[in-house]
C-alpha cells in the first residue's frame, strides 16, 4: 500500500514509502535509528518531544498499523493538520482516538472492488476528521480470480442439484415400486377372495343339486310304489 503522511497544511513533515530498496532501506535505517534515539530520550511522555520530533514519532506508529491484504496497492495520502499534531502531544487520549481512527480505515477490507486512492484527514477535533475514497482499480487477476469462484460455484451448485434430482428420481422409483406391490397384493387379494367365492357358489349349488336329485328319486320311488300297490292280484 502507497501510504503518504503530510505533516500540515502549510509547514510540516512529509513522506513516501514507495522509493526504491537503497532509499527505503536507509530510510527504515534513519526510522529504527530515529525511534530508538525517541524513547532512549524520550521514553516517559511524548510531550517533551519538540513538535517536529512528535511529528516522526506519530509517522511511525502509523506506519507500524495493520494494512488489510487487499489495500496493497491502495494508495494512500494521510494529512494531519499541525493543530492536530499540537492536541495529539497534549492529549493522549485523542492522540489514542487518532490512531485507532486510522487503523479502522487501513484494515477495511475491500474484496474485489479496491479503490485506487483514500485521504485521510486529521484535525485538532473528531468532527473535523474525515477519510474517503475515490476510483477503483482494473484488477485483471482479482476478476479473473472471481470468475473462477463464480464458475467454480455455479458448478457445484450444478452438482448439488444433480445430486438431488438423482434422489428425488431414486426416491420416486421406490415408491412407484412399493405402489406397485401394493397394487399386486391387492389384486392377488382380490383373485383369491372371488377364487373362495366362486368355490362356495360351486359347492352350495352342487349340494342343492344333489338334494334336488335325491328328492326327485324318492318321488319317483313313492308314485313306483303307488301304482303297483293300485294294480289288482288277479
């Protein structure tokens, strides 16, 4: 992340990190080399600091603050006002505020949708203190990267309702075949009741033939009878 800190409006002490390694190494040389000078001397209270002095040492912790991964290449430009730097060294409570403001802003993240430049701007009051962001980056790897996410999802969601439309096919299958098995026992129940039916039918009306045969037998037998007894001996 591009990051430049001006120190005031008119006067002050400004900064950029994005020179090259000689002059970013010297300069990390000059800040380690700075801040250990900073608190072997001032290593109580930052209000014995001149404001100059104040000055690097507020550029430090802020550069010290954690940077969200997709503001890489965000650049930045923070501007603290004098007056700002003046309450800040009186008041470590707002000097507190300040940075936590800061770093509310520098770990936000983006996603895909980075902005190519943010202001920060710091005052001797909360309500004066702003930060904005303007214009987006042509990412071309971050698209790329969220078109594969996209297609990588509407895949498995491809998958999941394929998956489910085999359940639902293999789920309507067994009941078609416990329908169908319903079905079978119910006819096989039926055939063997009219089956039972029929064989009742049968054997009540072969009784009642039977008994209408025997009947017509002894009727014969009895009008047999009858006229050989009408019949005269002689």
């Amino acid at each position: 992340m591009k990051q430049r800190i001006h120190a005031g409006y008119i006067a002050g002490i400004g900064y950029d990190n994005t020179s090259s390694t000689s002059a970013a190494d010297s300069e990390k040389a000059e800040d380690r080399s700075f801040t250990q000078t900073l608190w072997e001397k001032y290593s109580l209270s930052p209000k014995d600091m001149t404001l100059a002095e104040y000055k690097l040492y507020i550029h430090e912790k802020i550069k010290r603050l954690y940077t969200h991964p997709s503001q890489k290449r965000l650049d930045w430009f923070i501007d603290i006002s004098d007056a700002a730097y003046r309450r800040m060294q009186k008041d470590p409570a707002y000097e507190q505020w300040v940075l936590d403001f800061v770093a509310g802003i520098k770990s936000t993240g983006y996603g895909y949708c980075v902005p190519r430049f943010g202001l920060i701007h710091i005052d001797d009051t909360r309500e004066k203190c702003y930060g904005y962001t303007y214009g987006y980056q042509d990412d071309e790897r971050a698209r790329r990267t969220a078109a594969r996410r996209r297609l990588k999802a509407r895949q498995a969601e491809k998958e999941r309702r394929k998956k489910l439309l085999k359940e639902y096919l293999k789920k309507k299958a067994q009941a078609k075949r416990l329908q169908e098995q319903l079905l079978k026992a119910k006819h096989t129940k039926q055939l063997l009741e009219h089956a039972r039916l029929l064989k009742t039918w049968n054997e009540d009306r072969q009784r009642a033939q039977v008994s209408r045969a025997y009947e017509a037998s002894l009727l014969m037998l009895a009008r047999r009878e009858q006229q050989i007894a009408s019949r005269s001996p002689y």
